[in-house]
C-alpha cells in the first residue's frame, strides 16, 4: 500500500484521466503531468526567462492532475 494509505489498482489514475476527459469535454484546459516530469522540464531551462514561460505552461490550464498528489507526493 502506497504511504497515502490508498492501495493501488482501485483506479486512482483512471479516475484522475476520466475527470480531465470531462473537463476537456466542458470546455476547461487540462494538463496531466507527473510531479517528477514537470519539475525536470522546470529544472532544464537555461534562462529566467525561458523558466517563466514553462511555468505559465502548467499555471495556465484551469485544471492540473499530478498522479498519486497525495500526502506522499506533497510532504
């Protein structure tokens, strides 16, 4: 069982994928990242500049679904 005391394989990621489909679906922009992806992409860009525009890339959409954002992820 993972430290978030959710066991696995009870559809966490599918239920995370089908709520960005119907937001997708609304009208709403979605992004589905992992926390690990985002900050490498963060940590490679080579000018302050070039961090500001990757960071409006996952602040701009109304929706942002990191897998397993748990306790886990954020402590």
């Amino acid at each position: 069982m993972p430290n978030d005391g959710v066991p696995s394989g009870v559809g966490k990621t599918m239920l995370a994928q089908n709520l960005g489909m119907l937001a997708l679906q609304r009208g709403y922009t979605v992004r589905f990242t992992t926390l690990s992806a985002a900050l490498a992409d963060l940590l490679k860009q080579e000018s302050l500049p070039a961090l500001e525009r990757r960071i409006r890339k996952y602040t701009s959409p109304s929706l942002l679904i990191p897998p397993r954002a748990g306790p886990a992820v954020w402590a």
